[in-house]
C-alpha cells in the first residue's frame, strides 16, 4: 500500500501519467492532506491553461504563487518566466539578464535549445523548496506526462555530460544532487485500467526507474473497479427479467472487464523491474468530482485508496 | 451528411486539437480512416501517438509515411507517420543535411548526443515541417493533423516559424561572430567585440558552452534553414479556409475547461473552429438505463458502486455538454458545429475498431 504519509513528508512528489486520467485530481488531494497537517504545500503546473486553481474554485493565476486554501498554495509557472528567475534569483545574474534578454530571445531560445525550460523548472521547484527564504515544505508538480516527463528527468544528466561548465554546470550538479538525495523526492505514477492507458504506463514506468534522477514511489490505478468482484451482482442484475437496469450493467461489464487482469499485469512487470517493489494502489471511479475541492474530497480520496492485493 | 464527413469533403487539411485524454490520436485516425474509405488519398500525421493505436494499425513509428493497409480502404490511398520525440530529430537531420561529414558531425556532436532526446518543443516545429514537406509533394488530397496533448501546439500553428527570431543571421551571428572573433583577438574582447547575448552566453555557462554552441549552430545552418522556409510557407497554408480545425473533448470537467481555451485562442488567432467533437458520451439508452439506480439498493451487492459511479457520470456529462455550448455561444456569438460520439462498446484501438468508429464518425 501506498504509504501516502511518507510520501507527503518528502520535498518535491512528482505526479505523472497519461493527459486525462486524474493527476491532477491526485496532486490536489495530496496536497491537501499535507496542508491539513500543518505543511506548507505549492501545486505546480506548467501549463497553457490553469487547471489546478479552477479545481478550488479560484479564478486563473498564471505565473503567481497564490494561496488557495490554509497552507495550500498553487502557481502555473510559464517557461519565459522561469528562465528569468532562473538567471536572476537562482544565479544572481540580475543586470546581466536585464542586459542581454528580451522577450523575443528567451522565447527562442527556449524552443531550440535542448533543456533549457526543463532545467529553469527543475530549479524553481528546488529554489522553492530549499533556497527561498520562505521555503515550502512540499512543492507537487502536476501534469508532465509521459514523454515530457522524460525529458524532465533526463534533463539534469544531460546538461551534466553537454560540455558547460561555470554557474549553469553548478547549479545543475546542486539539484541534482537535492532530487536525488534519498527522501528528497519520489514519483508517483497515475494511470487507469484502460489497455491503451496501462500498456502506455507499463511502457513508461521502466523508463522512468532508468533515468535514476528520483524514487517512483507508486502507482495508483484510478478509476477501478474490480471487474472480478462485481461480475457476479452485475450479471445478476443483467439476468433478472425486466430489469430496467439491465443495460447500464451490461455498460458496467463491458467497461470494467478486464480492469483487475491489466493491474496483474502490471503487478507483473513491477516485480520484473523493480525487485524492491513499488506500491500499487486503487481508487475507484467517483463518477463525479464535486469542485471546488474541499477537505470532503481528500478524507474521500484517503478513505477510498485501496492496496492492490 | 456527417459534420465530420462534411470536412473530409471540403477540407485539404484537418487539424485536431485538445487536451489529453479525449481521444484526438483515435480521433484523428478514424477521420483519416474514413477518408480513405471514401476514396481520397489521405495522409495521417501523428505527434506523440499511442503506441498501442500505432501497433494495431502497422504503423511504424517513424518520420516517413508508410502505407496502412485496411480492409476496405483502397490501395495507395492512406498513409500515416507517428512521430515521437526519439524518431524525429534524427529523421530530420538526415534527411536535411546534404552532406555526409557534416550530418555526422552533427549526430556526433556532443550538444546534439546529450540532448537530442530533449528537444523539448522542437517536435512540434519538426511535425509542422513535415506537414509542410507533405503538402508540397502534393500526393494527397487530405492531410489529417493530430497534435501534441496540450495548447503549446497552437503556439506553433500561430508562427510556424518562430524559430527564425532566432537563426535569421541576427542572434545567430551574435553567437558564432564573437566566438571567431574571440578565437583571433583572445577571450577578453569577446565583450568588447559589442555582441550582448554572446557575452552573456559566456558568463553564465561558461566560454567553453558558447563554443560548443556555436559549432553547433554553424553545423545545422542548413537543416534550420530548411526548417524556416517550410515554416514561412506552412503559415499561409493553415490560414486558408481549407485548412479545418477540429477541437476534440469530453463531457469532463478539465477537457471542457481546457476546451474553452483552446477555442478562445484560435479565436485570437483569427480562425475559427469548424467542427466541435465531443467524444465519450454515454448513449442514450445506457443514460436512461441508469436513471433507475436506486440509492442504497442492498440487491446490488459488489455492483453497487460503479452503478452508482455511472448514474453520477451521466447526470454530469449531461451538465457538462450544456455549459460548454452556452459558454462557447456566449463566447462566439454563435453555436459551434457539434458532432457527438459515443462512448464504444469495443475496443477501438484495434483495426477492426477503428473501422467501426471510421463508420460511426463519417456516416
């Protein structure tokens, strides 16, 4: 079982997985139950449009750590913005940055260089966890799937092994060194039993245990139910005469079979390539996400995470 | 006539954009599917594809267009490359890069080896290019677009070629002039030399990060060049009215929200969306099924919960569906073209499946 706690204790949780099955709904949570227990906690997101903010119901924020909720805050930081913080409050080159970039350039070079918006963000989420003056006790970052995700965790060691060297070359082997010290930092995997969503996680999560930047702590599979277990009660509901709910089971069987056979497999692969284990937990499909989000949600989200036997 | 056979129709070119998760790869395949069927020669362009989608069809992961067989789709007339971040850069270099020595030296280089991987937003600039290289071979009639899973793909279709601020000689040569320069005056004029971004370059990462750079750059002036005249082209291409854009979601919370985005900023861009399709809507007869879920029915046993997870879905969804169109009305002034499609009851990422959904989108 996901030891959630644990999890909350370290520095920066990494949440990932496909676009569209949940992360997002997973980092909020998480980040409440730290909140709730006196952490001070930031919800990061890197993307075109806020989805973190509207889930508490809060208007768009953009590139501004706002509070949301006591201990709970959020920012959706923005790639020029970051490189700028990154050469001015990360490497204290202030008048060089005011010198030598405009908006034109850094939009260019962020595009062609390889990295650069990756490293800039892996150093926001250390400098808010570690060098800020008013650091946060947890940072999750939210919504790099897959291949992006990738990229982010490879990103370090590529700039390592690039052939710079001064401040950048530093900066970099210093959080490096932070992610990859041991409690610092963990992954944690969100996918569905869908068979196109776990073959893509199961594809996924060896490649994510080889970039060896942080721990995948565990996978949570969202939206299950176990179709062995409900098999039975909904036949019988498919079987009995006159039954008007006849075809929403028949719906139920369909869209759920096969659900706990896909998580074996999983199971499978993990004791493959992870001999020390990672944990694999369930949550069902709650049908509806009551927003904005309150403390409801997360005892719901506690209450609901089940082990994978 | 289907709003989606409509296109296939009318359009040379159908871009589909979306959030993640809402189906646009299988969207934009079984458009493409359809296409073929209805006897054009069309051309699939996939970014970030599904793996599972790319097996079950044949379709190699890889920058050239190859042939996807289907039972009833005409020889010759459909073909599709996925694009992945691992394909695409080398691809590109090779086949930009006339000459042998240079475009090994390229592979080799040490910037390209440790980064070629992390090419970040490069991907989509290359799709476009690609876009651009199958347009001008003129061997189709359709062209199917599926973009990456977030709005970043809307920036590139704004200005496809964004990259010339860059490499159009100004801060190219700020980056390569200083650096010979430096190399025959001695390191300490490079700032004297008056090139800014070069200096700052150098005190920042380094004099010895600014000449790997600055090879690099003199290494892939040609293939960039090639990028930036495709981009040029490509953006009068996507303005005209044959160009569609197909913005595709599902009646959930974050896909509606991000829906509304997208289609706000196509409307700053001056395009309109031609076609709204919303996918994964429960049928009918399955909503009005679940009507008759009780609470706390104890006959249900084990089923109890995702009975009642699909009664909630349901209500949802149908709430959902009706804030988005009055929030796109009030935003357009108009309704969008809306085509909806049902949640399968089989598995579409098959060959199989995907004829069915080829069937169900295009009737």
């Amino acid at each position: 079982m996901l030891d959630v706690y644990e999890l909350l204790d370290r520095r920066i949780v990494f949440v990932t997985g496909k676009g569209g099955i949940g992360k997002t709904y997973i980092a909020a949570n998480l980040a409440q139950l730290a909140a709730a227990r006196g952490k001070r906690v930031c919800i990061v997101e890197n993307r075109v449009d806020d989805q973190i903010a509207p889930l508490f119901g809060h208007p768009p924020i953009g590139h501004k750590i706002t509070e949301l909720l006591p201990n709970l805050y959020t920012i959706n930081l923005d790639a020029r913005e970051n490189f700028r913080d990154f050469v001015v409050k990360h490497l204290g080159f202030e008048s060089l940055f005011e010198r030598v970039f405009n908006t034109k350039i850094i939009k260019s070079f962020i595009r062609m260089l390889p990295g650069i918006a990756e490293l800039t963000l892996l150093g926001r989420l250390y400098h808010m966890t570690a060098l800020a003056k008013q650091p946060f006790d947890l940072v999750i970052l939210d919504g790099y799937s897959s291949g992006h995700f990738l990229n982010l965790m490879t990103t370090p060691d590529a700039v390592i092994r690039s052939g710079l060297i001064g401040p950048v070359l530093e900066e970099t082997k210093r959080l490096r060194s932070f992610i990859n010290a041991p409690g610092n930092s963990a992954i944690l995997l969100v996918t569905t039993a869908e068979p196109l969503v776990m073959s893509e996680a199961m594809d996924f999560l060896p490649q994510i245990i080889n970039t060896g930047l942080s721990d995948l702590k565990g996978v949570i599979v969202n939206r299950y139910f176990d179709d062995v277990l409900t098999a039975k009660d909904l036949a019988r509901v498919i079987q009995t005469p006159g039954s008007p709910l006849k075809t929403a089971a028949e719906f139920c069987l369909w869209r759920y079979g096969g659900n706990r056979g896909q998580v074996e497999k999983l199971k499978a692969l993990i004791a493959k390539v992870a001999p020390d284990g990672i944990a694999i937990s369930t949550l069902p499909d709650f049908g509806v996400v009551k927003e904005p989000l309150t403390a409801v949600s997360s005892k719901q989200f506690v209450a609901e995470l089940r082990p994978f036997a | 006539m289907s709003l989606v056979a409509r296109l296939i129709n009318e359009k040379k070119i159908i871009i589909c954009l979306g959030a993640g998760g809402v189906g646009k790869t299988t969207s934009a395949t079984a458009i493409a599917v359809a296409a073929a069927k209805s006897g054009k020669r069309t051309a699939l362009l996939s970014i970030d594809p599904a793996k599972r989608l790319a097996a079950a069809l044949n379709i190699k992961l890889s920058f050239e267009l190859t042939e996807v067989k289907l039972p009833g789709v005409l020889a010759g007339h459909l073909f599709a490359t996925m694009i992945d971040q691992k394909t695409i850069f080398d691809d590109m270099v090779i086949k930009s890069t006339k000459d042998g020595k240079i475009r090994d030296k390229i592979l080799n280089h040490s910037l390209y080896k440790a980064a070629s991987n992390n090419f970040g937003g490069a991907v989509e600039y290359m799709a476009l290019a690609k876009l651009q290289g199958i347009l001008e071979s003129k061997r189709f009639d359709l062209v199917v677009v599926d973009t990456p899973p977030d709005a970043h793909a809307l920036d590139f279709l704004a200005k496809p070629n964004i990259l010339s601020g860059f490499m159009d000689g100004k801060v190219m040569s700020w980056v390569i002039k200083p650096f010979h320069l430096a190399q025959k005056l001695g390191f300490s004029k490079l700032f004297a030399a008056g090139e800014r971004l070069a200096g700052g370059l150098a005190e920042v990462a380094g004099i010895k990060a600014l000449q790997t750079l600055a090879e690099f750059l003199v290494l892939m002036q040609e293939t960039i060049g090639g990028f930036n005249k495709a981009g040029e082209a490509l953006e009068k291409e996507l303005a005209l009215k044959t160009t569609a854009y197909c913005v595709v979601t599902t009646p959930r919370s974050s896909a509606v929200r991000s829906c509304k985005v997208i289609v706000e900023q196509l409307r700053k861009m001056g395009r309109q969306t031609d076609l709204l399709l919303v996918n994964r809507v429960i049928k009918p007869d399955i909503a009005e099924s679940i009507t008759h879920y009780k609470e706390g029915d104890t006959t249900l046993g084990e089923a109890n919960a995702c009975l009642r997870a699909l009664r909630d879905t349901a209500v949802l969804n149908a709430g959902l569906i009706k804030d988005l169109q009055d929030s796109l009305t009030l935003l357009l002034g108009n309704q969008l073209p809306t085509q909806y499609v049902f949640d399968q009851t089989f598995d579409i990422h098959s060959s199989e499946g995907v004829m069915l959904l080829a069937q169900a989108l295009a009737e």
